[in-house]
C-alpha cells in the first residue's frame, strides 16, 4: 500500500498553467536600437535637404571656410538678378528695411552676399552697396571652394 512519490518531484508532471522559467525581468533592447539606428539614417539623409535656400552658381576661390555658430543673415542674387534676403524675394528698394529687421546684431552683424556666377558684377555691386550705405560695415561675398 505504499505510495509512489518518485514523479512527483523535478522529473514529474508540471500543473497547468505555471511556467517552467521564472518571469524575465529585462527589456530587450534590440528591436529599441534598431528603431533608433532607422531614425538616425533617416535623418542623416533628411538633414541636408532642409538647409537648401535659393539655388545659386557660386564662383569658386581658393579661399576656406568660414567657422560660423549660428545661421548668418544672407543675401542672395540668382541668374536673373533676383534679390533673396534669407531665401525670401525681396525688391532693391526694401531691402535695407528688411535687412534691418532680420539683423538682429544691428550694424555690427555679418551679412553674407551670395551671388551667382551668371549674373553681373555690377549688380552684385549695387547691392553691397545698398548694405554699406545702410551702415553695416561686415558685408563678405560667399563663394565655393576650388575643386582641385
């Protein structure tokens, strides 16, 4: 009349419904870095695209870039002789109005002239000048780095 006790023990039978493993406490951080190694391509290939403005044909110097730390006030001029102040259009005639309520530096702000290789010096000339007589007295022309 004995009973057998050996399947009772680790080797036996399981009751319904408990786990063979305890809960798992860790969050599994794969499927989060592949998530986050998505988003950082996607923005690797966005970025660029946002920072584009008005499409120019600048000349190009042996002169090297310019270390800035915030988004110079720019001055552009296309093909046409179109005037963009930070890639709005603009007339000749508005311009020092409105240059002055983009500078927020006022008269000791840089203003960046960027002006298309097609259009002619004398209009490029016409609109630095406009900015000088304004008073703004760190006017630079901005051209692309030789190809070598």
């Amino acid at each position: 009349m004995g009973a057998s006790l050996a399947g009772a023990g680790k080797g036996g039978r399981r009751k319904r419904g408990v786990p063979r493993y305890g809960a798992m406490a860790e969050i599994n951080m794969t499927p989060f870095i592949d998530v986050m190694l998505v988003l950082l391509i996607i923005f690797m290939v966005a970025a660029p695209l946002l920072a584009t403005g008005v499409p120019i044909d600048l000349p190009e110097t042996k002169a090297a870039a310019l270390n800035i730390d915030q988004k110079p006030v720019s001055v552009a001029i296309d093909e046409k002789g179109d005037v963009f102040l930070m890639d709005q259009p603009v007339r000749v005639d508005e311009l020092v109005a409105r240059l002055q309520a983009a500078a927020k530096a006022g008269f000791d702000e840089r203003i960046y002239v960027r002006g298309s290789r097609a259009v002619s010096y004398g209009r490029v000339a016409e609109v630095m000048s406009l900015i000088t007589a304004a008073g703004y007295k760190k006017v630079a022309l901005v051209t692309e780095q030789e190809k070598r």
